[in-house]
C-alpha cells in the first residue's frame, strides 16, 4: 500500500507555488502546499512575493513578441554572432 506524504520540502512547496500560479497545479498539490504553508514562513514569504510579482506583471500589460518574430530575431542575431566570428 503506497505512504500518503502530506508533508513536503520547501523546495517543492516552491514548485507548486510556481504552478499553481500559472493554473497547472492539481487540487492534491494545492492541499500540500497550504498544509506547508501554515509552518514555513519562509515559503509564505516565497509565496507572498510571487503573488505580487504576477499582479504587477499582469497590471504591466506587457505585449509578447509572438513566435514568428522571436525566430527572425533568434536568427539575425545568429547571423550577426557568425559574421563576428569570420
């Protein structure tokens, strides 16, 4: 019979914080992570300022290059680099 771990390290209450902010985290990973939180300040804090960190990002309204775009980049600084080096 598989050990039910309720309790996780920082390290992986970090990751699922990291994924329950872009909505790719399951229930069972959130039930963890609060259940960490209530001890670990640290992880609160982690937490705390990742939630701010998407907030500002979000309210930034940053527009992204689309894929097309950073390829042509990608490939003229390709160029640019291999032209330096002849």
């Amino acid at each position: 019979m598989a050990k039910i771990r309720i309790v996780i390290p920082c390290d992986e209450a970090n990751h699922v914080c990291d994924k329950t902010q872009y909505k790719n985290a399951t229930l069972w990973e959130k039930i963890k992570l609060n259940i960490h939180l209530l001890y670990c300040r640290a992880c609160r804090e982690y937490t705390k300022n990742n939630t701010k960190l998407s907030k500002a990002i979000a309210k930034s309204k940053v527009e992204c290059l689309d894929k097309c775009d950073k390829e042509k980049m990608k490939q003229k600084l390709e160029e640019a680099i291999n032209e330096h080096r002849t």
